[in-house]
C-alpha cells in the first residue's frame, strides 16, 4: 500500500482509511463471520468523540453514559463476533459495557460507560461494522421507474413470441430468459431496508425529493419518453447475458437521466441506499440469463459463473429498432423485492406520484 495513497473505505457518509492487512484473505473470512477486522481494532477511533450524535449519549444519576443504538437485529451478529470475541473486543478497548438483544428479539444495542469518550469509540465501531456487513447485505427493496404500461405489455409480448418464433434455433435463447410483462421496469438502485424504520427513512427521504428534485424537472413540462431499440450489456453480441431496451425522452433533453442520478445520488447521501455507479444505467431488462434460476435476475456473486449466455446476434439484426410505444413517467416506486401485489407488478412500499 502506497503511504500517500491508501485504499479508502467509503461507508454511508464516513470516509477511512483502510490499513493493510497481512493477510486479506483471512481478513475477509473474519468479516464473514461476524468478527471485527483489525484495522478497525485499533485506537485510532479514541480521537472520534466528536462524531455525529453525541447529544445522543445520556448521563445518569451516578455519573456514568448511556447510549442506545438503533440498529436492525439482522446486524447483531456483526457486532457479537464468533463466540463474542469482536463484543468482547469492543468492549475492552473502550472501556464500555455493550448489551445486545438475544437471537431473534429486536430492540436497541445499549451502551454505557464512565465517559462519553467510550462510548463515542464504541458507537464508532459498532456503526463501521454494521455499515461494512450492508455493502454486502443482498438488498430487500429497490427504487424504480415502472414500464408496465398496458400497451407495453402488448409489445412486450409479441416481441417475445416473435422472438421465439424467428430466434429458437439460437443458442441459448428460450421462454425462461424473458421478463414478466408486468413487471418491467427502469432500476434507479437498490436498498437493503431491514426493519420498518429503516423503510420509513427511506420513504421520508423520497417525500423531500418532491419539491427539490421533481418540482424543477417538471418545470419544462410532463416527462414523456419512449422505448425504441434494443442494446446488450457486454461487447460479443454472439454471448449475451442481459437485452434490454432503451428509453429516450420524447424532447431529446436529458430530464430522466437527471430524475434517475439526483434521486439516487439523494438516497446515497442519506445512507439509505450504496451506491454502485456514478451514473444510473437508463434501461429496461427484456432478457436475462439471470432469469432461468430466478425470476427476480439477481443470485449472489459466486453463482454468477453458472450462467449460460445467448447469441442475441439476430434478435439484435431483425429487432433492433424494436418500438415498445410511449411511456410518460409519472411515478417513482420504492418496491419490495420478491413481490407481486394484484396487477403483477411489484408490492409498492411507497409510490412518489407527480
């Protein structure tokens, strides 16, 4: 590792520096494991007593501090470590005493100490383990932009009998790498919500892009795109894992893919929602390999490997100026993953209407 140039950890809003680990693999074990990784054991958290919420930390009649942390019992494991040894670890190095709910109750971490100091290393800590383990949370919600229109559906169908019926004879190409109708959709980014706080922080968050996001963009008038043409996600049109089409405003200007960055860049900045790229990819997944072994086109990263791609050669000759019709983007959804409520698309866990 470079002295001037040290692998930095982005994490919510907190930005550290990552020491280097003899070892990375074993690091990486013990992060899977719920246990706390050594670069982030060391004193350097002591001089963070200033850290964000300090008027949290209460004192008692006897002296000493309490603090209660609201975090997702999903996380508890992180903050325990194999056999306690990273909440035994805490403890000792900050001199605090940490309660954890047990396995499968909810409810606050409580924290106390002789001094705020402690407890604001402690907090820190705890937050940067808890941070650390939602990067690599599979997410549970996701904000998108629906494009199951009535008349796309129509055309998403036909396109895909149309397909079948030019295209069966192409490695690869089958009825299960086709999305659901309706369920199309622009993806704006993914969130890992895991209790109803969490989901009603990101609920409020999105209530404030009304007026500050929205509201101007509308400014110029309704935002009325339209789905024409396809594109693929990697070079090899003959080795295909993702066909989606593109959306386009009607106006030539560039009002979605602001709508899309700012309300991702918005969520990001609250630490409601990691984000992947610096600009969100406009598009709506038609096909995807994904979609043979799960219908939502998401596995975990070592499953990737068993995909099997398409030749999307000809479907990209024949269809490639596809027109899917008009879709006028009146709508922001914060979906549950995994769902379907009664007009197939996604359970909505708020809708932001304009």
């Amino acid at each position: 590792m470079e002295v001037l140039r040290p692998e930095i950890l982005r994490i919510g809003r907190r930005c550290y520096r990552r020491n280097p680990i003899a070892n990375r693999a074993d690091a990486e074990r013990s992060e899977s494991r719920g246990e706390i990784p050594s670069e982030f054991c060391t004193n350097a958290y002591e001089d963070e007593i200033c850290d964000a919420g300090v008027d949290d930390i209460k004192q008692l009649e006897d002296g000493s501090f309490k603090l209660y942390l609201e975090i997702p019992s999903a996380y508890f494991r992180f903050v325990i470590g194999k056999k306690g040894d990273t909440k035994r670890k805490i403890e000792s190095e900050t001199r605090t005493q940490i309660r954890i709910p047990r396995q499968g109750m909810e409810g606050d971490i409580v924290v106390t100490a002789c001094d705020k100091a402690g407890i604001s290393s402690a907090r820190t800590r705890i937050n940067v383990l808890v941070d650390s383990a939602r990067q690599k949370q599979a997410f549970t919600h996701f904000l998108c932009i629906s494009a199951s229109t009535m008349n796309i559906q129509e055309k998403m169908q036909l396109f895909k009998s149309q397909v079948l019926d030019v295209c069966a004879g192409d490695r690869g190409i089958d009825c299960t790498i086709f999305q659901n109708p309706t369920k199309l959709h622009l993806t704006i980014g993914t969130l890992a919500l895991m209790n109803e706080k969490e989901i009603e922080s990101a609920i409020n968050v999105l209530k404030e892009c009304r007026k500050s996001i929205i509201d101007p963009l509308l400014e110029d008038g309704p935002l009325l795109a339209r789905m024409v043409g396809l594109e693929y996600m990697n070079d090899d049109p003959h080795t295909v894992d993702v066909l989606y089409g593109k959306v386009t405003m009607d106006d030539a200007s560039d009002r979605l893919q602001c709508l899309a960055d700012e309300l991702s860049d918005r969520l990001t900045s609250s630490g409601v929602m990691q984000k992947s790229y610096d600009r969100v990819k406009l598009h709506v997944t038609l096909m995807n390999t994904l979609f043979r072994k799960d219908p939502e086109g998401v596995v975990f990263q070592q499953k990737i490997s068993s995909r099997e791609p398409f030749d999307a050669s000809n479907v990209l000759k024949i269809f490639g100026e596809y027109d899917f019709g008009p879709l006028e983007i009146n709508d922001v959804h914060l979906v549950e993953r995994y769902s379907t409520q009664s007009n197939g698309f996604y359970k909505s866990a708020y809708t932001l209407n304009f």
